[in-house]
C-alpha cells in the first residue's frame, strides 16, 4: 500500500483531463486507453502480455479487494501503462492474497489511479474511440502532459510483439520456463509449439492439462526452427498491438499453414488471416472484457466469451475457401475462421479465459483432435 496518495491526472489525447489521486506510484506513462468490463480479474488482465502500452480503466467500481497472489500471473510482469479505477480497495481479503494491488503495482514500477469518474471516463471512450492519453502522479504541469502525449507515436503501424515475446525456446513444465534439452524422446505426448507473440499461460496450462507437451517459440524464430522441434501442431498465441506490421509473424504462419495443425488465437487469428491475405482494421473502442457474446454458426450456439483486441480481420477480404465459424452478436465482427484443406483454424477471442467463462474451451479439444487426425492418418 502507498504511503501517500499523490494527485493524479488521466489527460487524453482529444484534451479531456480526469483528475484523481495515485493508490500506486509515481511518474508519468503515456498509452492507449481503453475499458475492460469485467468485474474480477484484474490481476490475469494486469499480466496479459496483450495490455502491453494501453492505459486501462476498469468499469467496475470496487478493484483490489481480494490482493494478488503467486498462482493467477499471466505472464512474469505487468505490461499496461496505467490502472485506473473508481476506488481502490487497500485491505484484500482472500486467503491466497500475498500482497496487495498496490505493492504489486508499484513493485512493477506502474501508476495506479484511484477517485476517477470512471463511467464518464468510458462514456468519452465509447463515443470517441480509443484514443491515445497519458497518465502523471505526483508532480505536473497538464500543458507538458499533452506535449509528450502529441509525441507519443500509438499503436498503429507499430511492432511492440518483440517487447513481449521471449528470447530463446524453452519447454513449459510444471508452471514455469525450463531448458528446452528436457522435450522427451519417446513422443508419448502430443507436442506443441506455442509460437509466443506475448502469450498468456493458461494458454500453455490448457494444452498440459490436455496432455500436451508444450514448446515456447518466440516470434522472432522462423517455420525452420519451429519445424525443427518435429511439433504435432502449432499455436499462434495473442499478443498485443496491430498485426499489420508484423510482416515476419506472417511469413512463418503463411509457410507453416498446410504442413502442420495450426491453431491460432486473437493475435494468432489476425496473423493466419493476413497468411492468406486478408486485411486488418482497428476497432473503435476494442473488445476488452469477459462477457462479448459470440455466435458458433456451424452449431448455432451462444459463447460468452473473454476477449483483449483492438483490431479485427476484415470479411469482406478473406479469400475464397475460406469458412468464417464464429462472429460476435454485439457488432457483428469476424470472431472466428476455419482454413479447409490447411489444417487450420482460429479464434479472435480467449478459449482459455484467464480471466472469464470457459464456454469455448471445447477449441483446444477440437485442436487436439485435429493433431491425432494428422498423427494418425501419417502411419
């Protein structure tokens, strides 16, 4: 818990200024800002790579009550720029909580902003758009805010995956990182390679528990080093930022497509669709939340699900053959495609939740059916 509150200041990027007090840190951080919806979770979406430069408001009134703990992590770090909350709740009560939000915010060296009007916060998102803004605790002057708020350069045509994404391949073994000299020999297990993008754990907890021996590729390797480790599917994992630039990403996906099961989710998604050559655009405010509603048109069925992007594939751009499964009841966006003849498919949203409901966890399922089909129709 902060000693002191400071004042604080949100100032976005069309000259709206929200003022409040820092529960945690100080300094300045600029960022896109957008909402998340959910009621809980905020420690999963603190450590969702996907957050990396957006300063977040939670539209629910009442954050930190429970604390952090050392089992819900999402990644080794936090990645947003700025939490931003209506009041922060300095005494957790949960019998896993280690630490509260605060320490843990601070700890990461991040600003945490308390006493905003958070409903006119989001309202001004909603009907204006995710815009870029930035945070100051402490000491300010608002006319040099907005001066390095003009510098900052957003998210558009920008690749921030490398500020995410690993540095070398290891195995994913008992909740943790280990040497990649520990894949077995005996291929008893379905191996995976995750192609990390900023992929969030209960990505690679969902495949173990599934059985599944999981390999973490950073997106940096190529189709060569991924084919190398003789994996029986790839997983193109979220990330965060727009996928247009991501001209290497691409290329990988595009030559593993056809030679191996490939799943892809959110980022993942955007990434096989560009493979193919469709197009990418950004959403208005995104789809940050746990509750998006999204029709499965091969089944008819309703999934609410968990979702963290702010760009979305283009429909009207995929190429013939193509089969769009899934697309979501609020705007009518593309929320899902299935590649016939490549062995392929993709989500835009999060099977895994972490946080939110598990009603399409059934896609990591279908994924391993899919590696068992090319397994098997190989002998």
């Amino acid at each position: 818990m902060a000693s002191k509150k400071y004042p604080a200041v949100v100032v976005l990027e069309d000259g709206s200024v929200f003022k409040g007090s820092a529960f945690a840190g100080r300094g300045q951080a600029c960022g896109e800002v957008v909402f998340n919806t959910a009621m809980a979770g905020y420690q999963e979406v603190l450590t969702d790579p996907s957050y990396k430069d957006q300063v977040l408001v939670m539209t629910y009134p009442l954050i930190g009550s429970y604390g952090i703990n050392d089992e819900d992590m999402e990644s080794r770090s936090i990645h947003l720029e700025g939490f931003i909350v209506r009041e922060y709740q300095q005494w957790p009560s949960n019998y896993r909580s280690t630490r509260t939000l605060a320490r843990y915010l601070e700890d990461h060296g991040k600003i945490g902003i308390e006493g905003i009007d958070t409903r006119a916060l989001t309202r001004r998102i909603r009907t204006q758009g995710a815009m870029r803004a930035i945070v100051a605790a402490g000491q300010f002057e608002i006319s040099e805010l907005k001066e390095k708020l003009n510098a900052w350069p957003g998210l558009v045509g920008r690749d921030i995956v490398q500020t995410v994404s690993g540095s070398e391949i290891t195995l994913w073994q008992d909740n943790a990182h280990t040497p990649v000299d520990r894949l077995s020999s005996t291929r008893n297990r379905l191996r995976v390679a995750v192609l990390d993008c900023g992929a969030k754990h209960n990505i690679y907890r969902s495949l173990e528990q599934l059985g599944c021996e999981v390999v973490v590729v950073p997106s940096r390797f190529g189709a060569a080093d991924i084919m190398r480790l003789q994996p029986n599917g790839v997983l193109v994992s979220n990330g965060p930022g727009d996928p247009a630039p991501l001209k290497h990403e691409v290329e990988t996906v595009g030559v593993l497509l056809g030679a191996v099961p490939v799943f892809g989710i959110c980022l993942g998604h955007q990434l096989l669709a560009q493979a193919v050559g469709a197009r990418t655009a950004k959403l208005k405010f995104g789809h940050h939340g746990v509750n998006q509603p999204v029709k499965n048109l091969l089944t008819g069925r309703v999934e609410i699900t968990s979702q963290n992007h702010g760009f979305y594939v283009l429909r009207d751009t995929l190429p013939a053959g193509t089969v769009v499964t899934h697309v979501n009841l609020n705007d009518d966006t593309l929320e899902g495609i299935r590649y016939p003849g490549q062995l392929a498919f993709s989500v835009q949203y999060h099977p895994e939740a972490a946080p939110g409901p598990h009603d399409s966890y059934y896609l990591f399922e279908e994924f391993i059916e899919l590696m068992l089909t090319r397994r098997f129709s190989q002998f």
